[in-house]
C-alpha cells in the first residue's frame, strides 16, 4: 500500500514498526469526511490470525468464544494472571476457523503468548486491511450492505475475495475488509472511485477519542486492570458466572470491591488541549491522576481527553484542572462517549 499512500500525497510517519499515512488532505477534511460522508483508512498494521479450538483460546479471553455464532464478530480483551490486559482484539467466526485481528504492537507477542497455551495459531500477518468508515460507507459498499453490526462475512467486492465486518474504530458505521496483499491497492482504489476520501493516523485518533475508544499502549496496556479501565462489558455474562480465564479471580475481586482509578472522560473549559502524562488535579491542587490521551475534539470544537483518576473522584461533573505548561486548565469529568455511536445494529 505504501506506493499508493505516497501517490496520493500522504505525509509518512512511524508507528509501531510501520511506516504509516499521518494525513493525506488534512486531518480536519479527513475526521469531516468520516462523521459526514465515509474515509478510507489502511490498518493493515494490525495482525490477522486463524485459530480453530475455540474452548482452549476462551481460556485466554473474556469473552464468551465458544458462543460465538457463525457470521459474528465479538470485541475482546486478552488478559493476564492480574488482570491486566495484554491486548484488546477482535474475533470473526467464519465458521471453520476463528480470525483474530491484533494490534500491530502487540500481534507478535500475542501470538507467542497463545501458541505458548498450547493453542494452534495461524498468522496472516502479511493481509491487507482496510476500514471504510462514515454514514455513507454502506452506499459506497452494497456488497456487504446486508451485514449488521459485528457481522462477519466471506464476500467478493469486484471480484476480490475479502473478509468483511461490519466494525470500526470510529464510532460510525462502517466495514473492515481483510484482503490478500496483492488485492490491497486494487480494492482500496476502488473504494476511492466510490466516493471515500483517504484518511490517516491523526484523524483515525481524533474520531477513536470522541468515540471514547480506549488505544492500546495509551489508554491500556498490560498493567491495566480491565474494571479500572471501564472495560467490564467486555466480560461476556457467562464469564462473569465462572471467572473460569486468565486474571478471573482478580477481576472478580477488582468488581466486587472497586479499583484505586478509573478511566473518565474529560472535557476542558477552553480550547487548549491537554496531551497523555498531563498530571489531573482537584481544584485544591491534590493530584489525583494523569491524562492518557487528548485532543481538539474537531466535531465538539472543544479539547477532550481520557485520563485515569482517583475512583471517588471519577463521577460525571467533578471539577478538574489538567495542568498544562505548568498552567492549570479548568475541565470536569464527561460522560462517554463524547459523540454518541452511530452503528447499524
């Protein structure tokens, strides 16, 4: 794809081992286009992996696997012997086999981390993925318009075999389409004839925080306790009955009787955004936490951010200052998501 991004003008950055598009026409066009219309996204950094025994890798995951029907997608988190989360994922039941989809700083480790189980693993690392994104993604994609959301299909899109969810990163409707490499550049200029507009890193960021999604490496990582990080509903009900996975036993404790912090949103009084590490305080300067991501919220024209903070101090409406440069920003602590969700369920 890396020919293709640099035809269409994209400014290149590193991210996580990768060579990636940061922007294309710009970040403000590119998050419009998303909430408005539809983007075209290249994510094939992140990690695609077949695994076929259900039971064993449920072990692993908070989620209920084994109850994954057919033709369904279900977020998940992969957690550890403490409850921390060694990665967050997406598994597709395409019926003879599971597909995983990994972070790209993760995928490696993650791999390690379930062939060491005892499980089969098959990456496909070297896949293309693609994510239309927007309101107008299904008109741009009627191959796949019949699909709900966290729908998982084996459909031709022009004669190219993809595999398609009805999914995203955006908080809008959308697809993710999984496609051989030598597929990638073809698709993805189709979808462009469509009407998508190319979009990058600083706008998949923007768009992923109003949507008040959590970024691994940023938001949580693998010290991260899933409760903390208001991830509980990613703990599928049956789990919750047996706390039979990797860092049950923890996490059943850590709902039963709270954690030290929890993840908040965030939204300041001016239009200064406060970036991750800005240290989060009570009016009466006591430090109760730190800012784990933030931006200019294009769509709210107003600064966001997420941030942990002291669990008595995390209701909606409690009184902040982030500080700034050394400067106090006047914010409060914001329901979340702060652009509500626009899927097709």
């Amino acid at each position: 794809m890396d020919s293709l991004h640099r035809r269409l003008g994209a400014r290149m950055v590193g991210f996580a081992g990768y060579e990636m598009p940061l922007q294309y026409s710009g970040i403000l066009a590119e998050h419009a286009a998303c909430r408005e219309a539809a983007a075209l996204f290249d994510v094939s950094h992140m990690g695609q992996a077949d695994i076929a025994d259900a039971a064993a890798f449920e072990a692993l995951v908070t989620g209920d696997i084994t109850g994954l029907k057919p033709g369904r997608q279900r977020y998940t988190l992969l957690t550890n012997a403490a409850g921390g989360i060694l990665d967050d994922l997406m598994v597709a039941n395409f019926g003879g086999r599971l597909q995983l989809v990994l972070n790209a700083s993760r995928k490696q480790d993650d791999a390690a981390h379930i062939a060491a189980h005892g499980i089969a693993i098959t990456p496909h690392f070297e896949r293309a993925l693609l994510a239309l994104q927007g309101p107008k993604a299904a008109g741009m994609l009627p191959e796949a318009a019949q699909l709900k959301f966290m729908d998982a299909a084996e459909i031709a899109v022009a004669g190219i075999p993809c595999l398609i969810t009805r999914s995203g990163y955006t908080g809008e409707d959308g697809f993710e389409l999984g496609c051989a490499p030598d597929h990638a550049i073809a698709l993805a200029e189709l979808l462009l004839a469509r009407g998508a507009m190319p979009a990058g890193l600083g706008a998949r960021d923007s768009l992923r925080l109003e949507a008040g999604l959590c970024l691994y490496g940023q938001d949580i990582d693998e010290t991260t306790n899933v409760i903390a990080a208001n991830l509980t509903w990613a703990i599928s009900k049956r789990r919750k009955m047996a706390w039979d996975f990797a860092g049950g036993a923890a996490l059943r404790d850590a709902l039963e009787h709270g954690t030290p912090e929890k993840l908040v949103g965030i939204r300041l009084a001016g239009r200064a955004p406060a970036r991750a590490g800005a240290e989060i305080q009570l009016p009466n300067g006591a430090r109760i936490g730190r800012v784990t991501s933030g931006c200019f919220a294009p769509s709210l024209q107003a600064p966001i951010a997420l941030g942990y903070v002291r669990a008595d101090c995390a209701a909606d409406g409690t009184e902040l200052e982030l500080i700034v440069r050394d400067k106090p920003l006047a914010a409060e602590v914001a329901p979340l998501p702060f652009i509500p969700h626009r899927y097709v369920r």
